[in-house]
C-alpha cells in the first residue's frame, strides 16, 4: 500500500486529516491521437484490445488509516456514519455526509487511541459488559427490540460490530481515567462546604440541566471548528438527535452520557456558557459558543429554583375522557360533535360522576394516578396546573385522533427541594476534574501518536 505518514502533533490533532483530490480530463487536441472508436491515445500507446489482470472488488476492505499499527477500514468509518443517520432518523443531507465522514474517522482514530491505551493498561472489557450497554442503547437510543437489533443495524447500512466496538471505547476509556487519573483527584472537604453555603445563600435562583457538545480548536483551526459545529447544530435543529451527535462528536467525558451535564448553577459554567443559558428556553439549542480551549453547543433540558420546590413536580391523579370520530367524519361534523362533548364533560362534579358521564356519552374512560406535571405537554401544562380539583380541562385532540378532556381528581404538590448532599457535591467536583485531566491525556496520546493514511 501507499500509504501517506503524519505524526500528529498536540496543535493540530483534530484536524489532519487532508481531504486532497485529484480529477484528469482528458479531450483530444492538436497533440493527442485518437483511434478509430474515438478513444484519445495521448501517446500512451494503449492497445485496443486489453486485458485487465485481477479485478476491482469493492468487497475488499481497504485501510483508511493505521493508527499505531490497528487499521481503520472504510467499511469501519462507513458503517459508523450509518450509525449516525439512523439514529438521527435518515435526517441528514447529502452535502453534510462528507463532512461527518471526515469527522467520524477522526473519531476512531481517537476511540482506537483510547482502547490501545487501555489495553497497554491491561485493562479489559468483557463481552458481557459490552452486551448490556448494547441492550441500553438499543431500546433507549433506538427504541428497538433487542431481538431485532441486529437486523435492523443492518438494513441502516451498519452492524452490531460497529456500535459494539464504540462502546467497547467508551467502557475502556472511562475504566482507565478511573484507574489512572481519577485516585489522583483530590477535592478538599473545605471546597465542597463552601459550595453548600454559596447553594443556602443562593436559594430561590435558576439552575440549569444542560447538555453540551464540545469541540477543542486550536487558533489555527478555529474558524473551521466553528463552522463543522455550526453544521451540527443545523442538523440537529433539523430533528437530528443531540445525544447521538453528543456521543459521536463531544471530546468531554459526558459524551458517553449523550453530552447531559446534569443539573449546574451559572457560577459553575463558563461565563460565555452560562450567559448563554439564561437567555436560552427549554428545549432550545444554541451555538457554537466560544470556551477556553474550543468550542459548545448547549442544550437546555431543563430549569428550576435552587433549593425550592418546583410546581411542575405535582403529581396528578387524572381521569381522562375521550371519544372518536368514525372515518369520514368532517370537520364541521367533528366540531359539532365535540361541542356536546365539552357542554357533557364540563358539567361534572367530581371524578366520582365521571363513569356516569362517560356511559351516557359513549366516551372511553382512563385512570392515571403517577402523572408528573411537567411530563404532559407544555400547552396542557398551563392548563392543568390551575385546574381546580374536580374540574375538566377544556376539549382538546384532532378529527383523526378524536377528542378527550383530563379530569383532576387529586394533586400533590413536591416537598421544598433538598440541597445535594456532601457526596453528591464532591462527586461532581471529581468529575469536573477528571473530564479535564482526560482531555490533556487524549493530548498527549495523539501527539505520540504514528498515523498512516491510504
């Protein structure tokens, strides 16, 4: 093979990876020859009739790169992107896909660094291990039966290998910064009391769930970061999956965890993140904001008040009363139809007269005694939540859908929120650390590192 040698430094790891090609037209001209059938000759002297010696089988695994001696094919970089487009439901655009090629062998290059390192460790991971997170992400990431797991990878254009090798990486990266690094964290009972008093003193102020996606960019790569991120973030506001890009693409330790940091005060962010995330909504996606040492795209999952309670908490006892519309129905006929419903429902008293109701009506009736506030979609929440109880919600559903109304029945407001014990603090201030020190390990590994490509 002729393969292209870079020894990748700690400035430009990231991105060596060279995209180079090369494209020969060739036309007659004055110069050339042409045969008989019209094909240039060049003064190549290629014989009209030819054999051609062996064949072309796009079968055959050809090295994309060696890292330290471990191939990494394009079926392995193929399969994996495969990876990312099922899980972000076949949502992404052609002219985006030689981007993330690029960016997935980047990836490997990493994970294959990782596992190398863990192996020189004799660290191992057993098949038990990696099946069980396999069992995880299947039916939370994809929402598949495990049984059919492998078929479907398949039909994706990937395959159980592929995914099984990704979190054998991730199993044996995080074993080795526990076993190497993390004994040699220390966090100092006086820091995790002064974060206590600082969280008493700031009782009644947001806090944040975020998730994150990060990117390290040197200087001299910066502009090119920022612009792979904003491509992302395109992606993903297109209905691509931030954990799944998260997992793919994030250079933090949360990557494993779909980027979630968990729940952070904007004193523990940096000052660009956490300007950022105050002026942010649930459920929006914003970036790429510049860090020190690279580059974020934040998630905002959720947000509350330190140390107080959070309405949306309640836990609700509902009856639901619904009813559907033969097919054919019209919207007129719909809207008649719901109208008797809404004057029947919003008659009741109580939820003890609501089978009774729901009979003379010919309405289908559910219980639900463990429904969360916030789980029920943002306009009913509004609704719910200064419904008195006894009362029904006003009407709501589709022509194909039919119509229902929520019935309160009881409500339990959440106790005032508990400050995060003293474990919890240190655990998070340990991890804080480690996921730096990670960082400069993973450095210092592609600096070492002998990187062939094809």
């Amino acid at each position: 093979m002729n393969f292209m040698r870079t020894k990748i430094s700690g400035k430009n790891a990231k991105f060596a990876i060279a995209a180079t090609a090369a494209l020969f037209a060739t036309t007659p001209s004055s110069s050339q020859t042409v045969s008989d059938n019209g094909v240039p000759q060049a003064g190549l002297n290629i014989p009209e009739e030819l054999t051609i010696f062996g064949k072309n089988d796009p079968n055959v695994r050809r090295a994309t790169a060696l890292v330290n001696g471990d191939i990494i094919t394009g079926t392995d970089v193929g399969h994996r992107l495969a990876l990312i487009v099922a899980a972000n439901g076949g949502a992404i655009a052609e002219q985006e896909m030689q981007r993330l090629r690029l960016q997935v062998l980047r990836n490997l290059i990493d994970e294959t660094l990782q596992i190398q390192e863990a192996e020189a460790n004799e660290i191992t991971i057993s098949p038990e291990e990696v099946q069980q997170t396999f069992n995880q992400v299947a039916q939370q990431n994809f929402k598949q039966d495990i049984s059919a797991f492998d078929a479907y990878l398949r039909t994706k254009g990937s395959s159980a290998e592929t995914l099984k090798r990704q979190i054998k990486g991730e199993l044996a990266w995080s074993r080795l910064l526990r076993r190497n690094i993390q004994p040699f964290i220390n966090v100092g009972d006086e820091e995790v009391n002064a974060i206590i008093e600082r969280l008493n003193a700031s009782k009644g102020t947001t806090e944040y769930r975020i998730g994150e996606i990060y990117m390290s960019a040197p200087p001299e790569a910066a502009e090119q970061v920022a612009a792979n991120m904003r491509q992302i973030l395109d992606q993903i506001r297109q209905g691509g999956s931030f954990v799944a890009y998260a997992r793919q693409f994030s250079e933090a330790s949360t990557a494993v965890t779909g980027g979630d940091l968990g729940w952070v005060r904007p004193g523990q962010l940096p000052q660009s993140l956490a300007d950022a995330a105050s002026q942010m909504q649930i459920g929006q996606v914003v970036g790429p904001i510049e860090v020190p040492g690279g580059f974020s795209i934040l998630y905002l999952i959720d947000q509350r008040q330190i140390l107080t309670a959070d309405p949306r908490n309640a836990l609700l006892s509902l009856k639901q009363l619904s009813i559907s519309f033969p097919e054919g129905t019209t919207e007129p006929q719909a809207a008649a139809q719901a109208a008797k419903f809404a004057k029947a429902t919003q008659n009741i008293k109580g939820c003890g007269a609501a089978n009774e109701v729901a009979s003379s009506i010919g309405a289908a009736i559910v219980d639900n005694d463990q429904v969360r506030l916030k789980d029920l979609p943002g306009p009913l929440q509004s609704t719910i939540e200064t419904l008195p109880i006894g009362q029904a919600s006003q009407p709501f559903g589709s022509v194909a859908d039919g119509v229902r109304v929520l019935i309160l029945c009881g409500r339990d407001d959440p106790q005032t929120a508990a400050a995060p014990s003293f474990d919890q603090i240190m655990s998070q201030l340990e991890n804080e650390r480690v996921n730096k020190r990670a960082q400069i390990y993973l450095r210092d590994l592609r600096r070492d590192a002998i990187i062939d490509y094809n």
